[in-house]
C-alpha cells in the first residue's frame, strides 16, 4: 500500500512539473502563474548571489560595468531570436529561462578570466569585458542581418519607441527628477513595448507572459506602453528613494537591481526586434 502511495504521490509531482515547467518550455507555450512565480524567485536568488559574486572579484557595479555587459545582453537577446529563425537549435539552453542561465555562466566565466587577467598582467577588466560580448554579439548580429525579411518592422519599432522617449528624455534632461541618471532604463523597457506593440498589431504575435497578456487581452497592445512607463518608473523611484546615492554601504545593492531591470527590458526587446525583423 505505501508503495503504491508513494508512486502516486511521485506521477502527481512528475505531472505537475511537465504541466508547469516542461511543457511550456518544449511546446513554446509561454508563460503560467506557477512557473512565473517560481522563475522570478530564482531570479531572485540569483541576483542576491550576483551582488556577492561582484563583491568577491572586487568590481564596482556602476554604469561602466554595466555598458561593459551590454554586448552580453545583446547576445542573450539574439541567440533567442535566432532559435526562432530556426537559424539556431531549439534547446532548452536557448530558450527562456535557460538562455538566462546560458548568458549568466558565460558572462560569469568572461569576467573571472578578465579578472584574473586585470590582476596579473594589467589588463582593463572592463574594455576586456565589452571585447569578448562584443565578438559573440557581432556574431550573432550578423546571422541576424542575413536573414532580415521584414525591414519595415523595424522603423515601425523606433518610430513608436522615439514618440515617447524622446520627451522622457527632453524633461528629464531639463528638470531634476530621480529619471535623469536612469532614462535608459526606462528607454530600454519603452523598446521593449514597442516590440511587443508591433509584434501584435502588425504581424499576428501573441503575448505569452501572464500579466501583461491579461492587459493586452482587455485594453489592447498599446497598453504596454503606460504599463512600462508606470511600472519602471515607479520602480525605479522606489530604489532610489529607499537607497540614496549617499548610501554607499548599500550602493552595489541598487546598481545591481537596476542592471537587473534593465536586462528584464533590454533583452526581451532585442529578442522581439530581431524575432520581428526575421518573420520567426
């Protein structure tokens, strides 16, 4: 009887796990409420060991470590968008969440080497940084440029994405807000609204992350955009305001959080674009 029990118990797990997490990433179902929460949670962990990593190779985390990371964040983008092509394997090392980890180890190994380097031999840590993620990303670029089928898509995404950062960018570069210092992360999220926008009016894409696809369902594509905008913003006041540039103890801790959010914008954004611009 307990044996029978415990195989019972163990086809519910194995069932829900193929339910919850398997499936969606094999069948390219998207996103559900458990396997949401559970992503953003290991995220979360990841992020807290992420802020310890930098803490014991000693780097600052400021925005010239985080422009020394943004070829990474291309070629996570990319590499998604090329397995939609069809130009590069689907395999679960690809595909969301498991390009986050891909990007994570290689970015993570980038960064030992060029550590180690920086210490023994001088070299700059971060131009060294930018040079590997920019080879992998010229790669990357490249395939996608060969494989370009709708170049209309892309001025339909910059000119809705420069209608409403343009003047984010003009009031804050005029007034003293908490946005100046931050508009790209908010520029970054405003590319990856205007992705989604015209993946789903003009070419039939469909929104599989669970919140934004219940707005979408009911106000439209266009509601990403003020969706973005609150949500960033409102974020990044917050960050701010529980931890001031005065705070240095806790400084790495707000910089890291806000690479962060700009990852969640900027690669989705990239994958959307280069998705689009493919016909994938």
């Amino acid at each position: 009887m307990k044996s029978v029990t415990m195989a019972g118990f163990l086809d519910t797990i194995s069932e829900f796990i193929s339910k919850y997490f398997i499936d969606p990433i094999t069948q390219h179902s998207g996103y559900n409420i458990i396997n949401t929460v559970t992503y953003a949670i290991i995220f979360a962990i990841g992020t807290y060991f992420g802020i310890k990593f930098f803490e014991k190779i000693g780097i600052k985390i400021d925005k010239r470590l985080i422009l020394s990371l943004l070829p990474f964040m291309i070629v996570g983008g990319t590499s998604r968008a090329l397995v939609d092509a069809e130009v590069y394997p689907d395999t679960p090392l690809l595909i969301t969440p498991g390009i986050y980890i891909t990007i994570a180890l290689a970015t993570i190994a980038t960064m030992i080497i060029m550590s180690v380097l920086h210490n023994r031999r001088g070299l700059d840590f971060h131009k060294g940084v930018f040079a590997v993620g920019s080879v992998l990303a010229l790669v990357n670029l490249g395939l996608v440029a060969v494989n370009i089928e709708r170049p209309e898509g892309l001025a339909y995404i910059l000119v809705s994405f420069a209608v409403l950062y343009v003047p984010i960018k003009v009031i804050s570069s005029r007034y003293d807000t908490f946005l100046k210092g931050n508009e790209y992360i908010v520029g970054a999220h405003i590319f990856d609204a205007a992705t989604t926008f015209t993946g789903i009016q003009f070419y039939g894409y469909i929104e599989q992350h669970v919140l934004t696809g219940y707005f979408i369902d009911v106000f439209g594509p266009v509601v990403m955009f003020p969706l973005k905008i609150i949500f960033i913003t409102l974020s990044l006041y917050l960050l701010d305001w529980i931890i001031p540039e005065e705070d240095l103890n806790n400084l790495n801790i707000k910089n890291i959080l806000k690479m962060v959010i700009l990852i969640l914008g900027l690669g989705p954004g990239i994958r959307n674009v280069c998705t689009i611009i493919m016909a994938a």
